[in-house]
C-alpha cells in the first residue's frame, strides 16, 4: 500500500490527472517552482531557524533573522523560479516575505510562550486499526504549553485568510493531530494554530475525539475514491496556471505547444486552423439564435395585438400558444437551499439529478413520486404563464422554438 499524506490527497481532489502523472506515472519535471512556494519555504527556513536555535538557548534578533532571510533568498534563487501574476517583481515577493518574518517576530517575541519539542516534525502513522492504510506528514512546529496544551503550529504565507469555519473542518492538522497521538498517547489536549503571517494573525483550533475519527473515516473515504479511480480525468481550475503538467495534460498541451510557434507557424497548424472556423461558425450561430429570439418576441407582440394565435407563412405558419407551467427555485433563490435539503432528507436527490429543476417540474406534474411525497414539495412550486412559439413547415414534422 502507498504511503499517503494530505498534499497527495488534495492532489487527486483537485485534478485526478495531475495525481496520476505525479503519483501513478511518476513523470519527473524539471525543476520548477512557483514564487508563492519560494516565499513560503524561505519564511519557514527562516522561522525553523529561530526555534531551533531558541532550543539551544540563542535567541535571533529581527535583524539577524533578515540577514539569514537574504542570504538564503539568494543561495536558493534560480531562474526557472515561476512568476504567474504579472507586474509583480521578484522584489515585490521578497519584501512580502520578509513583512511576514517582521509580523510575526513583533508579535511572538521572546518566544516563551509554549515549548518547542521538534521543527518540522515527521509523523508516520496509521489511519485505520488493520494498519493498512498510512499517512505521513510534517509539522511546522510541535509545542507543548506551561499548562499541558500540545500545540500544532503551521505557518501560512499565502493571500488567502480564511473564516474560522473553514480552519474547524480542516483535514490536515486534525491529522496531524490522530498522528501526534499515535506517537504520544499522553496528548490529551491539543490545540491546532495557524499562523497566517502576512495578515499578522494566528487562528486556532480544537477536534473533540468524534471529530478526529470523522476525519479519519472521510480521509479513508477520499483514499477508496483514488484506488478506485479509472479514469483520472483533468478538472480545471485557477490552479492549472501553476500547474507542472500543462505539457501533458490534455487540457493544456495543445495550448502550449502553440505558444512556442512563430506567427506563420501558429496560422498553419492544423489544430489552429478548425479552432478558428468553430469559433467564427459558433459567432455565427450566436448572432442567429439571438435574432432569432428577437422574431419570436415580435411574434409574439403580433399576435398579441392582433389575437391571432396561428400566423401564416411562405412554407408553413406559425403558432403561438400560451400555457400555465409549474416553477421550482433556481440557484439563489433563498428557497432553494431548504428545498434541497427537503429532497436530501427525503431520499429524493439522485431522482432528479442533484436538483434539476425540469426533472422536479417532470416529476411533480407528472405525479411520478407518491402523493405525500409531492405534498411535501408542493409549497416550493409555483404556477406562472409561459409562451411557446411552433414554427411548422409545410410538409415536414413540427419544429419546437422553444
């Protein structure tokens, strides 16, 4: 069995693809890593830094810690280093970095406030009693308090400050927790904390022992979905403009392959070439179809004024007809949400598609589902007129407009 550790699952949770040219294929990349990540590890270096040398009774003044932050900057430094968001500097992120190194020495200083046991702590442990499926992981910082509170510390250097709902169902320091009980069964009391540098703020965190088996029993869950997994389709996201795979992925390979062609070259290729006649023929269509809509408003306004509901044409006619049709909430719509989870509890959801609301509108008009059931649904539906325009061509089957 692998051995498995949060990044790897957050890996297939955000593009299967990407976890198999990484995990399965193992396809090797050069050396390439984003400027957010440099910044990252350069604080923690900077940050393991001071708590090590603390344990051996030196503490680093601000300046000191800024002088190792330059010259680790420095020795780390390659050109292959990414740089995604345009007009910002290498500079830019490296005063970033040092502001995060300054907010929280200001902050935490002289650092006796809990106990440091080990930086960058490595845990190995299992996640499920038959020992079959095992994680790994690595803490920042492990602490123990005066008052007998262990502490898990992680250091965040990124933009994103999170609500604390979002930090109370985290995944990886609640493992990180089932971990450091494993190792040391006397970790009663744990408290989780964040450090979100940039901000100047740290946010905390505590899992009952339901909590943290829930945890295990959902990250067991995720890694059932990987083994099970056959496809391993690419999902894209904002997260594919960092992404190390784009050459392979079939997402993105055409789209790089291009960008290193000359203009003649780019116009001659094949790919290219039918992208363009789509794109053209599908502004084609959009302008017709929006035309289109347009004549059967007028239609509609004719036959209105006229109260004609059937209007001869060359090769056919027109029909236009109204009627009374049921509604659900669309997304938005505050009855949406308890709608939803009326159809959840009613063990109703996969009937009509995770919520489709013409699958309801089918169901309810229909009375496909038993009479209580539609009862219950009943206060969520609403009665309004629609319109229909026919166009019919002589001699051919009846073509709905919509």
């Amino acid at each position: 069995m692998p051995l498995y550790s949060h990044s790897r699952l957050q890996t297939f949770e955000d593009c299967p693809q990407k976890y198999k040219f990484k995990y399965i294929d193992k396809i090797e990349k050069p050396e390439e890593e984003s400027i957010e990540a440099f910044v990252g590890s350069r604080v923690h270096d900077v940050l393991e830094k001071l708590y090590k040398d603390l344990q051996r009774c030196k503490l680093n003044s601000l300046d000191d810690l800024l002088v190792f932050y330059g010259k680790e900057w420095k020795k780390e430094w390659t050109p292959s280093i990414k740089i995604v968001n345009q007009g910002l500097t290498p500079e830019n992120y490296f005063d970033y970095g040092a502001k995060c190194i300054r907010n929280y020495y200001e902050r935490y200083k002289p650092f006796d406030q809990s106990q440091t046991l080990e930086t960058e702590a490595r845990l190995v442990f299992p996640l499920d009693e038959r020992g079959e499926y095992r994680i790994q992981g690595y803490i920042d910082r492990l602490a123990r308090r005066p008052d007998g509170v262990w502490e898990i510390h992680d250091y965040k250097t990124g933009s994103h400050l999170p609500p604390q709902a979002e930090l109370d169902s985290d995944r990886q320091l609640a493992l990180y927790q089932i971990g450091l009980k494993t190792r040391w069964p006397e970790a009663t009391r744990v408290e989780l904390l964040w450090h979100y540098v940039g901000y100047d703020t740290t946010l905390r965190s505590r899992r009952t022992s339901e909590e943290l088996q829930e945890v295990a029993a959902e990250t067991l869950g995720v890694i059932q979905q990987v083994e099970q997994e056959k496809e391993f389709a690419p999902r894209q996201s904002k997260l594919c403009d960092w992404c190390e795979y784009r050459a392979e992925c079939p997402l993105w390979k055409h789209v790089e392959a291009v960008q290193l062609l000359s203009p003649a070259q780019f116009a001659a290729d094949e790919g290219v070439q039918l992208a363009n006649q789509l794109l053209e023929t599908k502004g084609q269509l959009d302008r017709l179809s929006q035309h289109f809509e347009e004549l059967k408003a007028h239609m509609i306004e004719f036959c209105r004024q006229r109260q004609v509901s059937v209007v001869a044409g060359r090769g056919g006619r027109v029909t236009v007809k109204q009627f009374l049709q049921t509604v659900f909430p669309l997304k938005h719509d505050p009855k949406r949400e308890p709608l939803e989870a009326l159809l959840k509890k009613l063990g109703r959801w996969e009937d009509v598609s995770g919520l489709d609301v013409f699958e309801l509108k089918k169901v309810f008009e229909e009375k496909l589902w038993p009479q209580d059931l539609l009862a219950k649904i009943q206060p969520f539906a609403t009665t309004e007129t629609a319109t229909r325009v026919t166009v019919t061509r002589a001699k051919a089957r009846e073509e709905d407009a919509g």
